[in-house]
C-alpha cells in the first residue's frame, strides 16, 4: 500500500519449507524490489545471497530461548541456556543460537546469578563464535557489545561492536537498548534517552525495554518521567526490587511519604525479605519515614551481607555499598566498592551517574574507584 494514498501496490502469497525460510525471505524481498521499485544495499543483497537453510528444531528452539530470555528472571534465563544450548546441538553452526548463549550467560552473571569469570568466559567464547559464523549477524555484535560493556568494562570496544550492529540492521531493538545502556553510564543521556525510546518503539510489548527507558529517565534525574515508564513496568524480574526502591525514591523526593513507604515494603517482599517487613511498617507508624527508612537501609544491609556469603546466586557487593553510602557510613561503603571493582560487577559501570552514591561525590576515593573502571582519565 501507498501509505500517502491508500493506493494498492502489490500483494503476492509465497510457500516454502521451514527449512528454506531464509530463501523465502531472499525470494520476497526481490520481488519487492522489481515491483515496488525499493533498491536492496549491496550489503543487504550479499546477506541475502549467503543465506543458509536453517534446522526448523534449532529455529524453534532458539525462539522458545528468546522468549524466556526476555523475562530477565532467573527463571527464565537457566531456561534460556537450555533452549539455545538444544538449539546449538541440533545445528551447531546456527549463529543466532550461539548470540542467544552469549546473552543468557552475560545476564546471568550481570544480575549475579553466577560468578562473573564464568559468565564472561561462556559469554564472550558464544559471541565470538556467533560472528565467526556470520560476521554480518547483527544480533551477534550485539551480544560481543553486551560483554564488552557489561564484563569487561572496555567502552571504546562496546561502543564500536553496537554501533556495528545498529549499522547490520537499523530494526535491532537490543542494539539500540545496549547502546543506550553505554551511552547513559558516560552520562549522554539525551542520546541515551533518544535510543532507548527507539528500542522500545521498535519492541513495544518487552518489559524489559520499559525498564531501561524509565531507568535511564531516573539516571538522568527526570523523575516522574521515569515514574511514568516504571509504573508500566510488570513483576517480578530481577529489575524488580530496584525498581521498587527508585519509585520509593522518586515518592520520597515529592514529599510523599506514605507512597514512598509502602514501595519499600514491596522491594522487600519482591527481594524475599519479609522478615524486615514488619519493623519498618512499625517505625514508620510509631517515628515517621525518615526513621523508617533507616531501619530499611539498616536490616536490609544486615540481611543482605548475610546473603553475600553465600554460594551463587549472591547479592550484588554495589548494593551493599550503596546501603551504607545513603547511611553515611563511607569506610563501608567503600570497602563493598572495592570488592564490587575485584569481582568486576556490571552494575557498577553507573557510578558514575547512580544516585545512590551521591554522597560520596565529594570523597576522592570515589574518584578513585571510578577512574579504575575506566570512567575517568
């Protein structure tokens, strides 16, 4: 259809064996080409000419993968491993299954499900091989950037792997979002907003990218911006307990105290941490929030360290230290910073933009720590 005029341009119906979807993609975009006049890029027209057929078991699998792998739970990112790791038996030359690998083991260890050498061993060895396989795999840059960013921290390689990607296919959702995700830690956050707006208009029904938008909203300190994006938000996923606690944040910045509360009572129930439930209810009822919120930082960060000494899944070492830096308690804070640097811990490439940590700003050491991560000179 013309879409200025309503005008009908052109309609055909095409059959072919799963096997050959690829082909009969080839077959229709030529078609489009000879009779809607569309001209394919020299670099569209090779991809196309390359194209392999696929092993429909490995196809569906590797979609059951994506599904599950989109829910950001534990839950669902084992499954995935499992999915795409089917889906590398029955074709282990099929490129998407190995990105789709190399996302699953690069998220397990960035929400601290598993240790981080293992995931970005796995992680990275499953990216490679996907561009191995097709270097023009958009989705496979992606998942090198991924590591790259999240990982290994190196920002120049991350940013030229998605940049890469977005250029194989300007339609890849995930690489407009893991761009979004460089661009808001180095503090770009007009860009960073523009292409997590773009990740979303292209995925509109993927919770995950309603989260990265309203997160980078809330870096960007455009609070009910980010209010607006979190509310829409599902649980549970492992966003959900930070999430939770930014709205609380948000409400308590507003002077609504009562709403601010009873977000942290949800971050906590959604963490599992319903014993600390009851204690910041009655501080609040019998001292107000400031009280209860202290309480809340205190019990959480008993708990939690507890849970830090723990095998794997295991909090985050970032997260305690943004407990004790909104307690004040620096030392603390900068000692599970230290740990989070040595177990080289994906959320911590925000320090430089988290507000968690505002009251550190003026501690040299922060400085320090941030430099170490490559966010300074």
């Amino acid at each position: 259809m013309e879409a200025s005029t309503d005008r009908h341009l052109w309609a055909e119906t095409y059959e072919a064996d799963l096997r050959n979807v690829l082909a009969l993609e080839d077959e229709v975009a030529r078609a489009i080409t000879n009779e809607v006049k569309i001209r394919l890029s020299l670099q569209g027209q090779v991809r196309w000419t390359g194209a392999r057929a696929i092993n429909p078991k490995a196809y569906e699998d590797y979609l059951q993968g994506r599904h599950v792998w989109n829910e950001w739970t534990e839950e669902g990112l084992r499954k995935s491993i499992e999915f795409f790791g089917n889906a590398v038996k029955e074709d282990h030359e099929y490129a998407p299954a190995w990105a789709g690998l190399a996302d699953a083991y690069g998220f397990m260890s960035l929400f601290g499900f598993l240790p981080n050498e293992v995931g970005l061993s796995k992680a990275k060895a499953a990216a490679l091989r996907a561009i191995e396989l097709d270097e023009t795999l958009s989705e496979a840059h992606v998942s090198l950037a991924g590591v790259s960013l999240h990982l290994e921290r190196s920002w120049a390689a991350s940013e030229g792997e998605v940049r890469r990607a977005i250029s194989l296919n300007p339609n890849n959702a995930m690489a407009h979002q893991f761009y979004g995700y460089y661009l808001s830690a180095t503090g770009q956050f007009e860009a960073a907003i523009a292409e997590m707006k773009w990740a979303l208009e292209l995925d509109p029904l993927s919770p995950n990218k309603q989260n990265s938008l309203a997160a980078t909203f809330y870096r960007a300190r455009r609070y009910d911006e980010a209010l607006q994006y979190f509310r829409q938000v599902p649980d549970p996923d492992a966003n959900s307990e930070s999430r939770h606690r930014r709205i609380a944040a948000i409400y308590e910045s507003k002077g609504m105290q009562g709403e601010a509360v009873a977000e942290l009572l949800v971050a906590l129930r959604l963490a599992g941490k319903t014993e600390i439930v009851r204690s910041v209810e009655e501080e609040y009822l019998s001292s107000g929030y400031p009280a209860a919120k202290k309480t809340f930082l205190r019990e959480d960060v008993r708990e939690t360290e507890k849970r830090a000494k723990n095998a794997y899944p295991r909090p985050l070492a970032v997260d305690i230290a943004a407990d004790y830096a909104l307690l004040g308690e620096k030392d603390k804070a900068f000692e599970w910073l230290d740990r989070a640097v040595r177990d080289r811990e994906g959320p911590l490439m925000y320090l430089k933009v988290d507000d968690r940590f505002d009251a550190l700003r003026s501690d040299p050491r922060l400085e320090d720590v941030i430099r170490s991560i490559g966010l300074l000179p």
